[in-house]
C-alpha cells in the first residue's frame, strides 16, 4: 500500500513569489494534516482536515496561508506571497479515523526554502 | 514554557548500553502520548504510543505519569541502528499532534 506522497520534495522560491504544495493521503484515510518545522524549532501542527471539512486550522500562522481538499482526496497548502520565514519542512500526515489513539503516517515533506 | 519539552541531548552512547530520556507536557487535557523516531532527513515515524499502564516492546519501554505530566522511554542493549532523533509527542482528542523539539540519540562502535 503508498504511503502519504508529497510534492514537490524541493523548492526554492523568491520572496514574494507564490508555492503551492500537494499532500496525497493514504487512499481511505478522511484526516489529512499538515505540520510544519522551521530551522531549530519543533513540528508544529497548522491544520486539520476531516474528507474536505476544516476541522482545526488553529496552527495556520496568516492569511498568506491557503489549504484546500476539494473532494476529500489529495490536499493543498498555498503560501502566497512567500516571506523568508515560511522556509522550513512542510509535513502531511493522514489517518483513517479521529480516535486519539489513531496513528498518524506522515508522508515525506517538502522543503522550501525563500530567499 | 514550550507545550512539550524534552531533555536536548545530544545523547552519544556505545552499543549495548541502555539510554533513557524523559519528557514532560503541560496541557492537563493531552489524550494521547507517542515517541517517534525521526531519522536524519526523513519524516517522522510512530515508534510507539505510550500509556499509563506502560508498554514495552522488544528492547524499547515507555512510561507515562499523568499526575505529574511525564513520558519517558527507556532503549535496553543500544544498537548502530537506534542513532536517530526521538521526538515526544502528545495529542488531543481530535488527533493534534503537539512535538517536542527531539532528543538526538548517537549509538557509535
């Protein structure tokens, strides 16, 4: 069975230049989350969503932030316009149910990198 | 005060030893307690989740006070294989995942 896949594994942009990141879950899993670790800081969660509902977006640091699922399957997380303290690992993590012992499987980030 | 907080480390222990790190959470209300193990570069993998009773698997025991508000995990017989970083994290009811900032752990020759 795939794991969670993200793409790109890459990106470097220039600040105030537009990227838009795509998680695809594990196919069945309807919670998809997205986390994100900036250089010397922990993983910290930015949003949570159940099939194409927002559950929590709570960790979502501004409006310069976009996530969507449309259609409950693959997710993306917009960051337009870039600034030099979006860089970092962005993580997706999905799982199939929201009992708080579900495991969550985390899909490999995406490195961005603004300069 | 960070959410979760974790011993630094670096930890550098020769293989065949046992190495212990602790953690401890401030929200009263967590539900859930994990250890995952991150690699260098990779994403984060569960290792194991942690209860009151305390769980053991194979060479890796995990503990959890919730009165006190403290996970620990404890790795017997260190092996090449364990170097990696070790992230506490705890979770609330709807599957938010709250890290600690990861304890490295080197096992050398």
């Amino acid at each position: 069975e795939a794991g969670v896949t993200q793409f790109p594994s890459h990106s470097v942009i220039e600040k105030g230049q537009t990227v838009t990141l795509r998680c695809d879950p594990i196919s069945g899993h309807d919670n998809l989350y997205w986390y994100r670790r900036v250089m010397g800081k922990e993983i910290k969660f930015l949003l949570h969503f159940v099939k194409e509902s927002k559950q929590d977006e709570s960790g979502m640091p501004n409006n310069r932030f976009l996530a969507e699922r449309t259609g409950g399957t693959y997710s993306t997380l917009k960051v337009q316009p870039a600034e030099l303290e979006d860089s970092g690992v962005y993580f997706c993590a999905s799982s199939q149910g929201t009992t708080y012992q579900e495991t969550q499987y985390f899909g490999p980030g995406t490195r961005l990198l603004v300069l | 005060r960070k959410e979760v907080e974790q011993d630094p480390g670096p930890f550098n222990v020769p293989e065949g030893a046992t190495v212990a790190f602790n953690c401890t959470y401030s929200n009263s209300a967590s539900q859930s307690f994990f250890w995952y193990r991150q690699d260098c570069r990779k994403e984060p993998k569960l290792l194991m989740s942690v209860y009151s009773s305390g769980n053991e698997d194979g060479r890796f025991t995990a503990q959890l006070n919730r009165a006190s508000q403290y996970i620990s995990l404890l790795i017997r017989d260190s092996k090449l294989s364990d170097s990696a970083t070790y992230l506490c994290v705890v979770g609330t009811s709807y599957g938010k995942l709250t890290f600690g900032q990861g304890t490295i752990l080197t096992v050398h020759p």
